[in-house]
C-alpha cells in the first residue's frame, strides 16, 4: 500500500503539532490533517503553568503576554485577599499565537500539513490506515487522533469511553489600560462559589482572558455564575470581544488509549485535569510519548502500541485521578482550604510548587502525614458531598 506519510495527525493543536515536531526530528514522516483554516481561535484561557517549560523544546518567550507572579482569590465573590511568589507561576499566551507557532515548528521539521481537511472516518488493517477526510483519503502506518474534544478519531475507534464532561466559558473582555497595567502579573481566582469549578481572569497583552469552568451537567448555571463573577471582580468592561463555550474532557480511570495502528492524545484521550482544567501540558505530555511510542514501533523495537496505554496510564492517569480526588475534598471545605491558603504559607508555596512542576498532585496524599490511609476514603465521601452541594446549587441558582 503505498502512503502520504509514516505517521498521520488528525488535529493540529499542542498535542498533534508537537507529537508531529518529535516525529520529524527523529526523521519520521508525519501529514497533519486539520480541519480548521489557521491560525484559528481556541476557546481557552490559554494559561501555561510554568512546567510546561520542561517538555516544550522551544523558546516560548515571544508568545508570552504576561507573566504571572500573583493570585488574587476569593471565595463567593468575598474574602478577597492576593497572594505572590518571586518566582513565575504561569505565563499568559493566546491559543491562536501559540498553536500556530507550534505548527509552524512541525512544518520547519519537515511535516506536511492540510489545513480546512476535516477528518470524518478511518479504516484499519494489518497494512496500515486509511483515514477519510471531506476532501479526499490518505495513508499512512499510524493514525493519532489528536483532534481535540470531540475526536472523530476516539469515537471512530471506540476510545471515547470513560470520560466525565466539564464544560468551559472563555470571554475575551477590552478594559481600561489602567486595569491591565495593575494586574499584568495578578491572575483572579474565585472558588467555591460554584460546586466543582471556579471563575478566573488572565491578563492578555491588550485585554483580559474571562472564563468559568465546571461539570457540564451544570452549564445552565454559568451564565449566572459568570455575571456575577464579573459584576464581583472590579474589572470594568468596556467590550466583550468574544463569549463561548467549549467542552473538557476528564478521563476518570485507567484504560486503553489505543487501538491497533490508532492512538489518541490529548483532550481526544479526554487529558484535562478535573482540578484546574489544564490540558495543555497534558496535550504536550501525551503528543510527547505518542511521537516516542511510534519511534519504537517503527524500529521494532516493540510489536504494538501497547506501551501507549502504558505509559499514559503510569505517567498521566496518576495525576488525573489524583486532581479529581483534590477536587472533591477543596468543594467539601472549599472555605477551610481558601483560608489555608490564605493564612499558611507552607500551603501558598506548595500551590506554586505544583503549578512550577516542582510538586504534583500526587504528593498532596503524602503532605498528611500518619493520616495518608484516610485519604481515599476522606476523598470519596467528599465526592458525595461535591455532588449534594451541586444538586443545591442546580435547586438555588437563578
Ligand atoms: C474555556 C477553556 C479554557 C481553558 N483554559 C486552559 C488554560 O488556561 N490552560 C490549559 O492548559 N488548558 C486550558 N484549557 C484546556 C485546553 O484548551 C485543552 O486541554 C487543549 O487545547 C487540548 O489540546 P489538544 O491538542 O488535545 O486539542 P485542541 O487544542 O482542541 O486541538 C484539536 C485540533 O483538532 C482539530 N480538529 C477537531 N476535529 C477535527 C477533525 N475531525 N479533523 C481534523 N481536525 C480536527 C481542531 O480544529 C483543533 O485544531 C481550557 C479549555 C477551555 C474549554
């Protein structure tokens, strides 16, 4: 069977450009189908937390608008207080900026890419991929299915399942100078307020990035939430530029992530943490081991895609799983852990170790000391918890 490429990518966000830059670089054939004209919005806050510095391979530095130092919290709109760290937290991009630059690193790495090619079925066999697309068919060896939230790709193979839906609220929001000067380095946080999400603002170069997150089954009420959110913070708005919503993806347990000669990355493998709803790190993450996995096939050095799974399972699932065990305990008590932040500073600082990569979600267990073993269980009736306080909030909201 002849092929356009060793490697296709269905999806040309962090995951797909960056698994097809690793491919290249190793002197692997890749095609990028996407289906969007680029560069293209994203809906997304498109905050980077610093730790993405140690898996990305590439200057960020012109992408970045802001560099965050501060956080400025509230819970229920009140008790407000900010806190900050010498050292950078995140740093504020635009997805349309950042997608874009990552593409443009793949196409210099020799990767050939087909823009406004939407991906709508594939077929397999022992002899490779045939991936369809509304304009015409392509081959190759290896399919990943990097192709966001809704991924034809998982769905095509079954690997959709096992996904709990969030859903997201982004505003693009004009304000005064004066405003974006005062909070260039200040993100603002307000939890517990909603049951399982939280609202923010980032600060962009010229305007300010406004969003809510939460489970999806909730997404009636955000309009309210975010209304208030934003009549709350202080931030006077002169023009919405944009107002939008979008899914995200939490995979709530260990399973496959590939399927024969089809693998799936990033949020299409539903890699968004159900704490913060950071995916593109985990979208970095994944692409990353997807391009090492294939590398090892082509080589033969391993028989299947197997170690895929693996790896996601070992290297990201813990993570996952552990930031959802968080989010139940912090939507038990979130006033508890809002004053512990505010008033610990051995706390504050883990906040910036996790958000550094210096810490993970998985040491939070261990920070409990001889409590450890009343983890799971704490967590899992702090779950049930989250859930009745979410049923009230449904009840009560306007
Ligand atoms: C409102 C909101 C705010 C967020 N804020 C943050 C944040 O601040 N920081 C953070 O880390 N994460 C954030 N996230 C999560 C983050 O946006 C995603 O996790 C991340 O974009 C996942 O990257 P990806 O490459 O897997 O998929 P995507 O970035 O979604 O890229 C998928 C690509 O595939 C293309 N595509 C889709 N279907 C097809 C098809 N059939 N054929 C071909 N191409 C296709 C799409 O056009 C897109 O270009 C946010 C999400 C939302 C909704």
């Amino acid at each position: 069977m002849s092929r356009d490429a060793d490697v296709i990518i269905s999806g040309a966000g962090p995951a797909g450009t960056i698994a097809a830059y690793h491919l290249q670089k190793s002197g692997i054939s890749t095609l990028i189908l996407e289906k969007s004209a680029f560069p293209r919005y994203k809906v997304c806050g498109a905050g980077l937390t610093h730790k993405i510095l140690s898996i990305i391979p590439f200057d960020l530095g012109p992408l970045v608008h802001t560099t965050i130092h501060s956080f400025r919290f509230s819970s229920g709109f009140n008790d407000v207080f900010t806190r900050t760290n010498k050292l950078p937290l995140m740093y504020c991009t635009m997805r349309e900026e950042f997608d874009a630059f990552l593409l443009e690193q793949a196409v210099n790495a020799g990767a050939k890419v087909l823009t406004s090619e939407k991906v709508t079925g594939l077929s397999q066999d022992d002899g490779g991929v045939l991936v369809k697309t509304v304009k015409g068919e392509y081959r190759s060896s290896f399919l990943i299915g990097a192709d966001g939230a809704s991924s034809r790709v998982a769905r095509s193979v079954g690997l959709n399942n096992d996904i709990e839906w969030g859903m997201a609220w982004e505003a693009e929001v004009r304000s005064s100078p004066e405003m974006l000067e005062k909070y260039k380095e200040t993100v603002f946080l307000d939890w517990g307020t909603f049951p399982g999400g939280y609202a923010w603002i980032f600060p962009k170069k010229d305007h300010f990035s406004i969003g809510i997150g939460g489970p999806a089954h909730m997404a009636r009420r955000m309009p309210g939430y975010y209304e208030d959110f934003i009549n709350a913070c202080g931030i006077p708005v002169v023009e919405t530029l944009s107002n939008r919503s979008h899914p995200l993806p939490v995979r709530t347990r260990k399973a496959l992530c590939h399927s024969g000669r089809v693998l799936v990355a990033g949020d299409a493998a539903g890699l968004t943490d159900a704490l913060t709803g950071e995916g593109i790190f985990w979208a970095v993450k994944s692409g990353t081991i997807a391009a090492e996995v294939i590398k090892e096939r082509l080589e033969g050095k391993i028989s299947d895609l197997a170690m895929y799974t693996s790896r996601i399972n070992s290297e990201i699932m813990p993570e996952m799983l552990e930031a959802k065990n968080i989010c139940a305990l912090f939507n038990a008590m979130p006033l508890r852990i809002h004053h512990w932040v505010r008033d610990s500073e051995r706390v504050w600082m883990a906040f910036g170790k996790v958000l550094r990569g210096e810490r993970s979600f998985n040491d939070v267990p261990r920070a409990f000391g001889k409590w450890k073993p009343l983890w799971k269980p704490v967590c899992a009736l702090s779950s049930v918890i989250q859930k009745q306080k979410e049923k009230k909030y449904m009840r009560n909201a306007r």
